[in-house]
C-alpha cells in the first residue's frame, strides 16, 4: 500500500503510546516463565510483541487479553510443552534472539523460523556464546534462520561481549537463568538492560565504562506492570514537533530508561527544547511524560558511545539533521545494516530521490545540500522505522511525499497514523 502524506502546519495536544516494545517482548516472556498469572498493563500492540506471545502459545502458556490489560498463565521452571510446530518469530529478532536463549535449556528439541527479513539478520551473535554454554544450536548455512535447537546439559560462561547487543546479552543471561552456577557477560558498551532491571540481576559497574551482568538459577516469580509508553515509538513525534513551527506536544508516561533516552540527549544537544515532567518509576523502570516545543536545531558530533542507546532512533534523527543548521553526519553504526533492512542504504537511497547530496561510510552517513525534488515515493524496504522516518519527513514537506509499503509500520505501532492525524493542524 503506497501512503500519501501531506504537508502539516503545526502539531498541538497530548498522546498516550502504547507500551514500550522492548519491556513488553521481555514480559510477555517472563510471564510466560513464572509460576503463576501475570497481569500486563498497556502491553505493546506491535505485531512483533505478537510473534512473541504466539511463540509461547506453542509452549503450552495461556494469555487472556482484556480491554486494556493481558494476563499471562506461566508455566514455571521447565515446564513448557514441547512444540507441535515450529515457532515463528515473524519480523522480531528480539523474539528468535532472546527464546534462544530460554530454548537452549529445555529438554524437547525446537525449530525458529522467521519471516523473509528475519531469515535474513545474522544469528551466530548468539549462536556462538550459546554453544560456548555447550547448547546443541544450528542454524542454516548463511548462519540465519531457520534455527534448530536440541536438548543439552548448559555449563556456564564468563563472556565479554563482542557486538554491543542487548539480545545478545539477553540470550545468554536467560540460558544462565537454569544454571545453578553464575553465568557471566561483560559489556564495554553500555546496551538496553530491561533484562538485567526487570528479573532483578546481579550488575556490577566498575566505573571505568565496563559493566558485569550475571544470572543463575532464579526462575521469574510472576509479576504485574503496566508496560510505559515506547520511547523509540515516541521519538518520531518528537521529532515532528520540534521541526513544526508554533507546535508543542505532551507524551505522557513514557518509558525514560536511561539505557534509552540517548535520543532526547542527542536532540537536546542538538537545542531541542524538550523537558521531562511528572519523573516517577515503574517495577524499576523510570518513566515520566515529555514536552516538547518547536525548536532552532543545530547539528551536533554524534559520540561513538551513544550509539547502542540510540541504534533504533538514528533514521528519524537523520530527519531532524536534514533541517538543523549544519550538516548532519553519522558514524560508528554498522549496526544499523543488520536490523529489519540495511538502514544505512535504505536512508541514503531514500535520501538520494530528495536530491540531497548523500555520502555512505561502511558504518554510517553524512548528508548535504538541499531538497530539489517534490513529492518523492520513498521505499520503506518492508522496515517500519523506515516508513515512519519517510512519514514524518513527507509531513514536514511542503510538497509531502509517499511511502509505499507503509502497513510494515504494524510491526512496532499499528495506529502510527491515527496518532499522527490526532495531533496534526
Ligand atoms: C532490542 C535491542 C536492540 C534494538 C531492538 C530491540 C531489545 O537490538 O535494536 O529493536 O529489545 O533487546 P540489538 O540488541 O541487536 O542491538
């Protein structure tokens, strides 16, 4: 379906996202592993938070999904069924990343499959730490999906990250967790630790930008949340809203874990005026709601270090440079080749259509000139950031502009367009 996006004016009012995706995969998945039920509030609506509980549907695991909140009947330590199937994680590398994790530890074989672009993403990242732990895991011969697990005794491991990957760090803690002794991974690069926070695990900073996670044998007790808004979900209206004349915007509740905000300090940086009000937590996790205002931006150097925070933001942050002062440059994000599409060709060959001088590093981009052409059709390449990142620059054009495959936006927030005519003048 090809989508048309006319110019806005001015965005004005307030929304409520859905939940974070991130916290919901991780409690959809945790619920699915206590004893007991669970109760979920504002879980994410993305097709990717689906996969994940059909993937635990096939394990035996029971969810009532009420008007607004979900309960989940966890099957307890070992206790899921074997699968009659395969377990389909559709377009989710959180989903096939992290269950491989749990999978290894069973005593039934499994098979993962995905979805034309999952089968594509690489899969040895956790495919190499997991044998480390002595798990019988193969995949195919490209290293991808389809993945076959078989039962095995795991050992523990003492593992130093080699990608900055918080599913990575994910899969290996959650195998851990049926171990009697300490699983251990050391990170460099601070990633996402929604994991680590929401299971309670042992974390040692050492201040010296190193971090030590580790799990053994604590199986989840079940738990409620109500699931804060998805700050990468969030990240595109705020966007909008500081590049719109005469705009403000309310984003309430929204998820404010540090290991996620890099977005507001990389805009912040770059003179968005974006304030945090009502700062409050929920089962460890920090929330409050955003203002944002219409903003003069300036481009600013992007730190290497920034980047994991970032990773998911980096396309409409890329928007936000086209209109700052400056031009805008990114390096130091290989990264983003591997996520739902190669996010560094599908921005610089969408770029390209809007005459814009582009230049593409092996690891990122820098952007140039100006807007000669009108009314682009820009390809979302089947990646819903990509398509939302095309949504917002058409919106802000005086031209607009198309997106063709625009449903792909499903797959982390299905009413992206209710929400966008919501708050748009
Ligand atoms: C995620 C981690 C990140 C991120 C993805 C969600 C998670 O991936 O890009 O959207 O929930 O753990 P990597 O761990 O591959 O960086």
């Amino acid at each position: 379906m090809i989508k048309e996006f006319t110019s806005i004016n001015r965005v004005n009012g307030e929304l409520i996202l859905p939940g974070d995706k991130s916290i919901s995969h991780r409690a959809v998945m945790f619920g699915s592993m206590a004893d007991g039920v669970s109760v979920i509030g504002n879980l994410s609506t993305s097709e990717d938070v689906k996969s994940t509980m059909n993937c635990f549907k096939e394990l035996g695991c029971e969810f009532e999904i009420g008007e607004s909140i979900i309960k989940i009947k966890g099957k307890g330590f070992k206790g899921f069924n074997k699968p009659k199937k395969s377990l389909d994680c559709g377009n989710s590398g959180t989903t096939a990343r992290l269950i491989s994790g749990i999978l290894a530890a069973q005593d039934f074989e499994t098979e993962l499959i995905g979805d034309e672009s999952l089968s594509k993403r690489p899969m040895m990242r956790i495919v190499e730490p997991l044998r480390k732990m002595n798990a019988k895991i193969f995949t195919s011969d490209k290293a991808t999906l389809p993945i076959k697990i078989n039962p095995s005794a795991l050992n523990p491991i003492n593992y130093e990250m080699t990608v900055a990957s918080a599913q990575v760090k994910s899969s290996i803690l959650l195998a851990g967790l049926h171990l009697v002794d300490e699983t251990i991974v050391t990170e460099k690069v601070f990633t996402r630790n929604h994991t680590e926070k929401m299971l309670g695990l042992k974390t040692v900073d050492t201040g010296n930008g190193v971090s030590i996670y580790s799990s053994k044998k604590k199986y989840p007790i079940h738990f409620q949340i109500n699931v804060p808004s998805d700050i990468s979900t969030a990240s595109f209206f705020i966007v909008l809203t500081l590049l719109l004349p005469d705009s403000e915007l309310v984003l309430k509740n929204v998820s404010l874990n540090p290991t996620r905000t890099g977005v507001l300090r990389v805009l912040k940086n770059m003179s968005g005026d974006i304030q945090i009000l009502n700062k409050r937590s929920e089962m460890n996790e920090e929330t409050g709601d955003i203002l944002i205002r219409s903003s003069r931006l300036k481009n600013v150097e992007i730190d290497k270090s920034i980047i994991p925070n970032i990773i998911d933001e980096i396309p409409v942050i890329s928007v936000a440079g086209i209109f700052a002062e400056g031009n805008f440059q990114i390096n130091n994000a290989e990264e983003l080749r591997y996520k739902e599409c190669d996010r560094i060709s599908a921005l610089c060959e969408n770029y390209k259509k809007l005459g814009l001088k582009v230049d593409e590093f092996n690891d990122g981009f820098s952007l140039s000139g100006g807007i000669s052409s009108k009314n682009v059709l820009f390809e979302s390449f089947g990646d819903h950031r990509i398509a939302m990142t095309f949504a917002v620059l058409s919106s802000l054009l005086k031209s607009g502009g198309r997106v063709e495959d625009f449903d792909c936006v499903k797959i982390s927030n299905p009413d992206f367009l209710g929400q966008l005519r919501s708050i748009s003048f």
